[in-house]
C-alpha cells in the first residue's frame, strides 16, 4: 500500500467517511473530523508512518484540508524525517 492510501485509511478511521469517498479537498469539518481528532490523526501518522512532525508545522489553521495533511506526511517521508 502507498503512503496516499495508508494516509486516507488512517483518515478514514477518523472520519465519517471510507476511504473511497474521501477526496483531497474535503474540509476536515465536512466530514466529522474536530481539532480532537486532529491532534488523534497527527498521532496514528507518526505511529503508523514511522515519522515525526516537527511541532512548529502542525499549525491548525494550516491543516484544514486532507490534502494540507497529505502535502506535510509526503515532506517528512520523502525527506526521511
């Protein structure tokens, strides 16, 4: 499994949709995911993903879309982070 589906499965978990409907510009509000589960998603990436996000990049006004978290999980595995 590449890393994009792994990221929609994890997102899919967190939200009310599977991942099969999930598209890249979905708000996170739109489909059942709050600042809680937010702070849950950048969790089960770490984990799941082997990687960890520098804190100053978890801004949440800047992670508002699936595809903001998308952008920042393909930086730190492309970047081997």
């Amino acid at each position: 499994m590449n890393h994009k589906n792994k990221v929609l499965n994890i997102i899919s978990e967190l939200s009310v949709l599977s991942n099969s409907e999930i598209d890249l510009e979905d708000k996170f509000t739109d489909i059942g995911i709050d600042s809680l589960k937010i702070v849950e998603l950048i969790i089960k990436l770490e984990e799941e993903l082997n990687i960890k996000f520098d804190d100053g990049e978890l801004d949440p006004s800047k992670l508002i879309a699936v595809k903001n978290v998308l952008e920042l999980t393909e930086k730190y595995l492309l970047a081997g982070v």
